[in-house]
C-alpha cells in the first residue's frame, strides 16, 4: 500500500513541473544545450556572454585553422546559434567534432 501511495505522490508531483518541451511562440530555442568537446578549447561567447557559439582558442585540433585575419568560432553542430552566425556573418565552414561545427570569420 506504501509504494502504491508514492506512486500516486510521484505521478502528482511530475503533473505539476513546469512542461519545458514547448517554447514560448515566436522564441526561437534551442532543443538542447551545448555538447562538451576535447578537441576545442572555448573560450568566451562570440556575440555575447551568453552566445552558444564560442570563440575557440588554439588546441591540437584547431592549430591549423586559426589565422590572425580571422577569428575561430565553434557552434553546437545544427543549433539555431549555428545558422544565425552563418546568417549574420561571412561565416566559412572549416571542421566538424563532437557536437561542433568550426567556423572561420574574416575581421573587418
């Protein structure tokens, strides 16, 4: 009887938490947050602090993408952060590992 009463308590309280799965209309979510990587060292986000793609800094990977020209960012491979920055910037694909996309950004 005492199981068949916490079930009943744990089925009430899961009724009750906030539902996370449907974003608010006209918010653009994304579904999940960032992968960790090895192979990239992030260090700050690229637009704002709180940006999912992120200035990448140098590591074993990524040595032969930097370039003083342009700056290394790396994204959550298929987040909306991701097709903004292509959007928003000239953008160059350069690698793809665990979860990322790195891209090449020209400075102005």
């Amino acid at each position: 009887m005492k199981k068949l009463a916490l079930l009943g308590i744990a089925i009430a309280l899961a009724a009750c938490e906030e539902n996370t799965a449907y974003p608010v209309p006209g918010v653009i979510v994304d579904p999940a947050p960032p992968p960790t990587n090895d192979n990239l060292y992030l260090v700050r986000g690229y637009r704002s602090a709180d940006d999912w793609c992120q200035v990448t800094g140098e590591t074993a990977f990524t040595v032969n993408f930097l370039d003083h020209t342009a700056d290394l960012v790396s994204c959550p491979t298929g987040s909306n952060a991701a097709q903004s920055l292509v959007d928003m910037f000239d953008a160059r694909q350069v690698a793809e590992t665990g979860g990322y996309t790195v891209y090449t950004i020209p400075r102005e």
